[in-house]
C-alpha cells in the first residue's frame, strides 16, 4: 500500500473501550510511523463523525486517525507529539454552533509500574507553581517541626485555600503556637481567592491580609521549619537558605530530577518555584503513595488531604469537591495558570495536565476528563464538581464545554 493510501483496521466495541478514549489514536502514530500508511480505526455498527482529523464514534470514543507518511496526524503542527505520544487533549468552548474558544492541554498519566502514558508535548518544563505542595510538606514532616503535627495542619500547609474563616484561623493559630505573628509570614496580604468571598469581604470593609493569602498555610510550615532549625524567621525564602535548599532537595529525589539554580524561579507568593515537567512531577506525586520512597510522610500527607479536603480548598472548588465525588480515592492539587494534579494512591496512578494558554477551567475540564476515563467515575460523578455549560449573563445556557483529543 502506497504512502497517503488508507485502510480501516476493524474493531470490536470491547477493543475501544480497552484502549480509552485515546488508545486507538496511539495505535494510529505506533502503525503510521511504522508502515508510512494512514489508518483508519472503524467500529461495525456504529456512525462515527471526523473531528480535526479524528474519528470519533457515536458515543465519543476516539477510534481512529488519520496519519500522514511519516506518522503525524494529518493536520498535526510539527512538533507538538511525535510516534511517542498522543495527541494534546483539546477543551472548546462552543456558542451555540461555533467555537468561541480552544484550550490546548498537554498531559501525563503516570503507573507506579513504570508505564507513562503522554498527551502532547509532556516533556516541556514549567514553574510547578502549587501542585507540588504535596510533595514539598514531605520536607515539613520530616523536621522536627513535623513531630506530632496534626492533621490539620498538614492540610493546610499543602493546600491553595480560599481564604475563608477557618482557613485564616488555622494559619493564625499555627503562628501562635510557633510565638509568631501574622507579618512573620512573607507572602503577600490578599482577598479570599474565589470572587464571591472576595465581593463579601470587600463589602465588609476588611483589608487585604497575609493569612488570607491562599500560600499562607505552606509559609507557615516554612516558618515552623525555619524555627526548628535555628534559623531566622526573616529568610525562609531564601533559595540559599536551610528550609528552601531542603525542600527543593526532597522535590528533586522526589521528580528524579535534578533542580539546578537555573531551573528555579519566583512563585507567585513570594517562594522559590522549580520548573520541572510535568512527568517528573506525576513521579514525585507516586513517591507519596504505597510502595513510593516517601510513602510513610506520604500516607499522612494524602490522608490529611483526604480527611480535610476543605482546608485544602474550600467552597466551591475542585480540590474539596473530587474527595467526595470519589469517594475519597483521589486527591487531587490545583496550580495556577492552567495546572492541576491528581493522584490515586491505592492504584498508584498520577495525573498531570497544564493548559498552556493559563485556563484554569479548562484544565479542570481536562482532569476530570481523564478521571473518568482512569476510574470508575461517571461524567455524571464529577458534574458536581466541573460545570461543563456555557452561559450568558443572565445564567441561560447557551453553550458547552467539550474535550476532544486533538491538537489547537
């Protein structure tokens, strides 16, 4: 069969499903690459519609590409995913018939055993922004600030909360026990993170404030960690300093990477940020789990954001609402600009995803898209926790967000 010729490769109903909503697509790169023939993935029975050059069945399963001579997608920029990987998940937005917008998403699924499976780009490196707090409060528990922590506030001090009452609180009592103050902590005064806390606080007439900072529960373990150490309240961010040097060591064995000063930037709130990608950040989430080289500061870590998924978030957000939608199998840990994490700690499996224009829905849209697909979990599971409707300002639906796998 010549080069640009297509044949269609018949499948069963249980083979799609067995290969995920993308499988079919990698089968696609794996035999286009090696043959230099485009394929065609078809399912007896079933009416299918091509998308971006994919084919998509009838109850939304990927099933097919089309690839050029040399194995890329027809259509596929060069060198947004080579033979290796699959497609980047794409999230539209539609009005009505059209497509307002496109958010492209690369991502990872990582196997404890070892198996990697990449969406897009998944090696590109990224400041990891929050997503990694999880990892970094490994550091905490291993100081002698970290004996005898509770619960809660190991929560805390990975979390990226909204800055409501009870989060202020835990920081400000955590302070106090450590004979600090609220302008010890060094990230910026701030309103609650989700607007309609924001308004109400505004309204009230209250003023920005450190604890309010969605960061002020991970300064605080900074803090505990720098008093622990003999060091000084005043330098804990210090990229030389004792608490940063030991955090980004435990991040570095954590991701199997190692950080060098060229790969550190500043963070939002004021921290040190490595860049990393976003495969060496899904390891260092399956360190945390069983079998995983920090699995016991691990356990207590996860278990902690399990039992208090509300100091890790708060209303209205993804982080609190998957621990319940799934029955506290998952923990998942959002990043700003376009990044979230999730983790499956009794099936040692790590999600990644960044949305590379910044959404933050998008990639919640992404996540969650990939949950389902990784667990036993509905569309309708999660719809309590990504709003998949496009409104107007009166709140009338007159769109939708979907997924597809494709490319921008």
């Amino acid at each position: 069969m010549q080069p640009g010729a297509m044949r269609s490769i018949p499948m069963r109903w249980e083979d799609v499903e067995h290969l995920g909503s993308v499988g079919a697509v990698a089968l696609g790169h794996h035999l286009g690459a090696a043959s230099g023939v485009r394929h065609e993935a078809i399912v007896a029975g079933t009416t299918a519609r091509t998308v971006g050059g994919i084919k998509i069945s009838s109850r939304g399963h990927v099933v097919g590409a089309r690839m050029t001579a040399t194995g890329r997608r027809e259509g596929q920029p060069m060198g947004i995913c080579d033979a290796s990987c699959m497609p980047a998940i794409l999230v539209v937005a539609t009005r009505g018939q059209c497509v307002e917008t496109r958010h492209q998403i690369v991502a990872v699924r990582t196997h404890r055993d070892g198996k990697v499976e990449r969406f897009g780009e998944a090696s590109l490196a990224f400041p990891v922004r929050s997503i990694v707090k999880p990892i970094q409060a490994v550091a905490l528990l291993r100081s002698e600030a970290g004996i005898g922590l509770s619960q809660e506030r190991i929560a805390i001090a990975a979390s990226s909360h909204n800055g409501q009452s009870v989060h202020v609180a835990t920081v400000l009592q955590w302070l106090d026990d450590l004979g600090l103050i609220e302008d010890d902590l060094l990230c910026p005064a701030a309103v609650p993170l989700v607007d309609v806390h924001a308004d109400e606080y505004r309204r009230d007439g209250r003023a920005p404030r450190r604890a309010v900072h969605n960061c002020s529960g991970k300064h605080a373990g900074f803090l505990a960690q720098s008093l622990a150490a003999g060091s000084s309240s005043r330098d804990y961010l210090s990229v030389g300093g004792t608490v940063q040097r030991g955090v980004m060591a435990i991040l570095g064995d954590a991701c199997r990477h190692r950080i060098t000063a060229d790969m550190i930037a500043g963070d939002g709130c004021g921290a040190p940020v490595a860049c990393l990608s976003l495969e060496a950040v899904s390891q260092g989430l399956l360190s945390l789990c069983p079998g995983g080289d920090n699995e016991q500061e691990g356990g207590l870590i996860l278990g902690a954001m399990r039992s208090h998924s509300f100091l890790v978030a708060g209303d209205y957000r993804f982080d609190t609402r998957v621990v319940g939608a799934l029955q506290g199998t998952c923990v998942s840990k959002v990043g700003a600009d376009g990044l979230h994490v999730a983790v499956l700690p009794d099936t040692g499996i790590a999600l990644a995803v960044k949305a590379l224009d910044g959404s933050r829905r998008a990639a919640e849209v992404a996540l969650a898209h990939l949950l389902i697909e990784t667990t036993d979990a509905s569309v309708e599971d999660l719809s309590s926790i990504v709003d998949m409707s496009v409104r107007d300002d009166a709140g009338v639906i007159v769109g939708e967000l979907q997924v597809r796998v494709d490319v921008a």
